[in-house]
C-alpha cells in the first residue's frame, strides 16, 4: 500500500466521532487566530493589490473577503483569503514546519458559502487538512525547506485538497487523485520571504487544493502515487523522504495538538529573543539610550532566515531579527504596528536595531534564544528564553487568542461584530451553516 493511497484511506474513512475533543477544541482556535489575522490585514496593500488583480476576471459572488464587502468566486475567495491570512506573518505555526491553516480554512469557508456545509464537517475537515498537510510537509522536513522550498506552500496544497475533498464526500480513489492533482500544483520559494509572494504561497495552495477536489471529483485523473514515486513530489522536491511520517499512526494522535500561535508579529525563530528582550526592558526600566550593546545567541536557522541587518519596509522588517530585538526593546512589544514602514524607519529604533549583533551556535535550540546587554553604565544583563511564548511548552491562553483577535481586528469589526466572530468559533462546530462564520467576519 503507497503512502498516497493509505492517507487517501484514512480521509475517506476518518468520522468526526474519531476526533478528541481537544482537538476539536484546537481547531476553533486555529480558527479564531487565523479569522484574527486575516481580517487585521484586510487592509493591507498586498490585499489590495490581489483583489484589484482578480476583480476583473472573478466569476458569480459566491464567498466574502474576509474584513472586507467584496465577494468573489470561490476559487478567487480561497485565493485572496489565503493571502490575507498570512500576509502579516501572525498566523499559527504547527510545532516543527508548516503555517497549517492559512492554506486550509480559506478553501474550506469559501466550500461552505458556496455548498451549505454544516459546522461539524467543516471542523472535521479542516483537521484532517491540517494533518495532510503537516505529515507530508514532515516527510521530507528540513530537506525540502533547505534547499528553498516553502513547506507552508509546497505543502498546504495537500491540506486544502484533503479538506475539500472531505467536504466533498469523495471516494478513496477520486481522494487519490486530488492528492496527485495538489501534487502537480505544489510550489513555493524561500527567495519571497519579505515579498508579497510570501502570503501568495497559501493563497495559491488553498485555491489549488480546492481546485485539486473538485477537478477529482468529476472523475479529473492524476498518479495515484504522486507523493511517494521516483518522479512524485517527495522524490523530485527533496533528498530525503520518509514515507513512514504519512502512514504511521494515522487517527492514533493528530498533529493539530502541535499547533503554536504567535505572540509576536513575525517568524516563530525570532520570538526567544524578542521574549527575553523585552523581559529584560520591563524587569530593569530600561530605555533606548541606556543600551551599548544587544547581543543574541541563536540557533542558526535565525540570521538565515532573518539576518536582514537593514531593513526597508514592514515585511522585510519581519525577516530581521535586529528590528525584532530593536523594537521589542524600544516599545516593550512586537505587534503588527511594530513592523510597519513607519517604525521600521524610525531613527530611535534604527539607533538600537545598530547596537545589535548575532551569534548563531549549532547548541541552541530553533526557539531558544540567549540575550545579553550592555549598558551604557557598565551593567550587564542576561536572559536565557528555553521556550518562547506561543510555543507548545508555554502556550497561549484561550483568553490570550482573544486578546490578540480583538487586538487584530480593532479598527475593522466593531466591538459587538468581533465578539459575534469569537462566539462562532468557540461553537462552530454546533453550526447548522458554517458559511455563517466566513459572512460574520464582513464589517456591517
């Protein structure tokens, strides 16, 4: 039995009922930080420069934009709505790779304005997304994401197909081939991070997983051994594969458990630091001219992923760890306003992003992070962070996820629209319409 077609048995024949209730749990708050992220951003440039881009060409108004009156296609929705969703690089992390919902609810919530869906299979499906989506992406983890793929796009296409095709009630071989269609569509490259073409790789992977179920289910033919085969996607995009990753254990545990969310508006790398940054800021009252000096030891997947000493704008700021520990020492936060274009020209924060260097050891951990600074006085400050906040060892609070949703969505929703969004997905699951919490997220 190939790896293809014993994930595409587990999807056909999951029930809801197989699901733990803390993982259903999971996935309403998945749910509520992505809808936080998406709707936070519902203004951004990037935004609006993919709606102005598809606009012309969308077909009948079948689903929202969430934050936003517009509504487009269900292709073109799950497109533009995957992009919203991780435009800000806010959005949830599983614990060892993929940004899990980004590429998989956008599919799922424009199937259900445009197919009444009940909220009990959506939440069945998005699960069973989610661990498509992070199983493959982990079978062939670093490897794929060393040599410059981005696994959020390379394998959220899988997710979005798995999902729609649960929604769609396919068989085991039409399932099948929407894993081999996602397949041929799977793509995304390291090169975009701190472009829009990064939050386009979501976009693109719920809109063609989407597209992968519904071509498979009007009998739309592909391999039936797409992930797995000499010339499949594991073998063609990675030096390793590890087909045991997808088979073993399947229904037995659920990788949404791993699910992380960030406290802090950029790569989950950065987080330590920034952690211990502004630990230290508020333990010692410290201000920007007191500090000489920042230093940083890392793993060294930091400055490879966010060693942009110099920064220009506000998602090139996210790929810079020297901003990172700048703004957290000079604000004491890391929100989506400290990487705007604004404060990543401001003069104090360059000032102090300047005293900032990094040592990257093979001894630290991906989300660990050693910070010492010296200050101008002579004092020397340490803080080691193990764990950051938003990881699986200290994670958010439900009440945390609130916070930063209402954090998020202030300025679009009012206060009643956004605590009718966090009531939706707190039950969603007792829904008789799902398309109900996509349509709540629009500003009245």
């Amino acid at each position: 039995m190939t790896a293809t077609r014993t994930l595409s048995e587990f999807l056909v024949d999951s029930r809801y009922e197989d699901i733990p209730a803390d993982v259903r749990h999971e996935a309403s708050r998945a749910m509520l930080n992505a809808l936080g992220c998406a709707i936070g951003s519902a203004r951004h440039e990037t935004v609006e420069a993919a709606l102005n881009a598809v606009m012309p060409f969308a077909g009948s108004a079948q689903a929202c934009i969430f934050g936003r009156p517009e509504r487009l296609d269900a292709l073109n929705a799950a497109l533009v709505n995957g992009i919203s969703t991780h435009v800000l690089d806010f959005d949830d992390t599983h614990q060892r790779a993929v940004h899990p919902s980004a590429p998989v609810l956008p599919a799922l919530l424009a199937y259900a304005e445009w197919k009444k869906t009940s909220g009990r299979d959506l939440v069945h499906a998005f699960v069973l997304g989610v661990e498509a989506e992070v199983r493959i992406g982990l079978s062939v983890f670093p490897e794929h994401y060393d040599i410059g793929w981005h696994i959020t796009g390379t394998a959220g296409v899988f997710g979005a197909a798995a999902a729609t095709a649960k929604l769609l009630g396919l068989d085991v071989q039409r399932t099948a081939w929407a894993l081999g269609i996602a397949a041929t569509q799977s793509s995304g490259l390291r090169e975009m991070f701190g472009s829009m073409c990064k939050s386009l790789h979501p976009g693109r992977a719920a809109q063609g997983g989407m597209t992968a179920a519904l071509l498979a289910a009007q009998g739309f033919t592909s391999s039936e051994r797409a992930i797995e085969a000499p010339r499949g996607f594991a073998h063609v995009m990675s030096t390793k594969f590890d087909p045991s990753v997808i088979t073993t254990g399947l229904g037995a545990h659920y990788e949404l458990s791993k699910n992380m969310y960030k406290p802090y508006a950029c790569g989950l790398v950065v987080h330590a630091a920034i952690d211990g940054c502004i630990q230290l800021r508020l333990e010692h009252n410290l201000k920007p001219e007191d500090i000489e000096s920042v230093e940083l030891s890392t793993s060294p997947l930091v400055p490879e992923l966010t060693g942009n000493r110099a920064p220009e704008n506000g998602l090139e700021g996210k790929f810079s760890v020297y901003h990172a520990a700048a703004v957290a020492l000079v604000h004491g936060a890391a929100g989506e306003a400290q990487f705007s274009d604004e404060v990543v020209r401001n003069a104090t924060v360059i000032a102090v992003r300047d005293r900032v260097s990094i040592t990257a050891s093979a001894q630290v951990r991906k989300l660990e992070a050693h910070v010492k600074l010296r200050l101008r006085n002579g004092t020397v400050l340490e803080k080691h962070v193990e764990h950051a906040l938003g990881t699986v060892e200290r994670p958010m609070s439900d009440r945390d996820l609130e916070d930063k949703f209402r954090s998020l969505t202030d300025g679009v929703l009012s206060v009643a629209e956004a605590a009718r969004v966090m009531d939706l997905c707190w039950r969603v699951a007792e829904l008789e319409d799902a398309g109900e919490l996509a349509r709540a997220t629009v500003p009245r």
